[in-house]
C-alpha cells in the first residue's frame, strides 16, 4: 500500500544546485561565443587593454548564457523528447520554467547594459542582433525550416564583429571576413551533429537537411562545399595584404587537413564514424585557424 509520504516524495521537484544554473547557460558553447569576440577583439586592436578586455568579457559572458537559457526556456517541450538533451535543467525538472525566463533576461539585459556603458554602442547593437536573431529567427526556425542550421549559422557569425566594433568602433572587411569564416565553418560542423543525432531532430521532426537525407549524401556534399568556401574565405587576408605569408602557409595546411575531413565525410561507408571524426577535426580546426590569425596580426601589424 503507497502511503502518503511515498506519494509525497514521488512528486517533489529536486533542488536546484548552482551546478544546474550553470548548466542552463550552456557554458561550452558560450565560451565559444566570448572566445571568438576576443577573437575579433584582438584582431582589430593587437595589445593589452584591461578595462575593455574584462567588460567585454563580462558583458558576452552574460549575453552568451542568457541566450542560452532562454533558448532552452523556449525549446523545453523538444528537450524533453530527444534522449541528448531530455536530463537538461528544464525537462529534468531541476529549474523550474520561470526561474529559466528570469535568469535568462537578466543576464541578456545585464550583459547589454555592460557592453553599452564600458564599449563603443555598436558592440551592443551586434549584441543585441545576436540576441534577436538566435531566438526570434533561429530558435523557431528549427521547428518548420529545412534551413534552420544556415539561420543559426548567421547567428552564431556575429560575436567576432562585437568584439571588432568593441575596439574600432565599426567593422572593417578583416572583420567580416572573420564572420564569413565562422559562418562557413559551422555548417560542416553542425551537419556533422545533426546527422550523429539525426533520429533524434527526427522523433521531434525537425525538418533540417540531416533528417529528411536518409543516405547522407546531400548532408556531405553540402559540408563539402562549405568547406571549401571556407578555406578560400580563410586565404583572403593575405590576397587582401591584411596578413602575413606565414598565415597563408598555416592556413593552407590546415585547409587540407579540413578537406580530407570533409571528403571522407562523403564516402557512403562509414558515414557515421566520419562524421563524428568530422565534427572532432571542427573542434580543434577553429582555435588553430583564428590563432594564427590573431597571432599574425599581433607580430606583423
């Protein structure tokens, strides 16, 4: 016989621990935001600057994991569905849905307000439109466009022109070159994991490329040609005379090392394991390809 006590603690939400908040602002992928607007930062202005350093950072920091957690506050119902993502703060049960709007807001809204005060006003702007366009464009777009991922791609372009208006004021083509190149590089990388969860976007029905291509041959032609595009994109500053031919001479290198990736990628057999050896090569591609730029700019500017 189930007495009332049992009944009571079958019910009970569990306490949220700081660990759990943490994990509401998805911090691996917000640190990727604040790490490539330190990116366009630094690029722009080679040097130490500790006041803008610190309130850039803060400011991104809480922009970035705002966004986050209002991304999960909208997109509660589909967590709770898909196996990767069911145990996550919300569908778990362990931060209540409100508490995840507040926080959310006030980390956008204090990260805003930061960046206003402490940087030039259109580091705020390209704040701002980030905010804008991840959750009203991107956010909803999963749910009924097959080109949510390219949507989100722009979205997730803009922190390196927040840290390039932080310093200049304004955007110069060096700066939207590196937005192009975070743009192209997500494609291949994010195609990557929608087709390892493909079954998963799917039991949501998610309508995005990796879903609806059951062979995958579509999905690794299309990150194929992003990759492509994506290493032509990357030897522009030195056709551009904005960089040095040792960035030339890494960039290639890791241009090859990006296309063999992407070429396997496009062999039927095995696809899921060059996927995931895809998504890995992304993952350590990135930091290489925006160091040598930064590092370049900082001994040759």
């Amino acid at each position: 016989m189930t007495t009332d006590a049992t009944l009571e603690s079958a019910t009970v939400t569990p306490k949220a621990r700081f660990g759990d908040y943490l994990e509401l602002t998805k911090p691996r992928l917000s640190i990727l935001s604040v790490l490539t607007t330190l990116v366009g930062y630094a690029a722009a202005r080679p040097g130490w600057h500790p006041v803008e350093f610190w309130a850039l950072v803060i400011g991104t920091c809480a922009c970035a994991g705002g966004v986050a957690a209002l991304n999960q506050w909208m997109e509660s119902d589909t967590d709770a569905v898909m196996p990767r993502t069911a145990d996550r703060p919300i569908p778990s049960g362990k931060v209540a849905t409100g508490s995840a709007f507040i926080i959310g807001i006030g980390l956008c809204a204090g990260g805003l307000g930061t960046l206003f005060t402490y940087m030039h006003g259109s580091a705020a702007f390209f704040a701002l439109l980030t905010i804008v366009s991840y959750l009203a464009i991107y956010t909803p777009s999963k749910r009924w466009s097959r080109w949510s991922t390219e949507i989100g791609a722009i979205a997730g372009a803009f922190p390196p022109l927040i840290g390039w208006s932080a310093a200049t004021g304004g955007v110069t083509a060096l700066g939207w070159i590196l937005f192009a190149i975070l743009f192209l590089w997500q494609i291949p990388h994010f195609m990557a994991i929608a087709w390892t969860y493909r079954k998963d976007y799917g039991s949501v029905n998610f309508p995005m490329l990796p879903v609806r291509d059951g062979e995958g041959g579509k999905v690794a032609r299309w990150s194929f040609v992003n990759a492509v595009a994506l290493v032509i994109v990357c030897l522009l500053p030195q056709w551009l005379e904005l960089a040095s031919i040792y960035y030339t001479i890494v960039t290639v290198l890791l241009g090859l090392w990006f296309l063999a990736k992407a070429a396997a990628f496009l062999r039927p057999a095995n696809r899921d394991k060059t996927a995931r050896s895809l998504f890995f090569m992304t993952i350590g591609w990135l930091p290489l390809q925006l160091g040598a730029l930064v590092a370049d700019r900082f001994i040759f500017n």
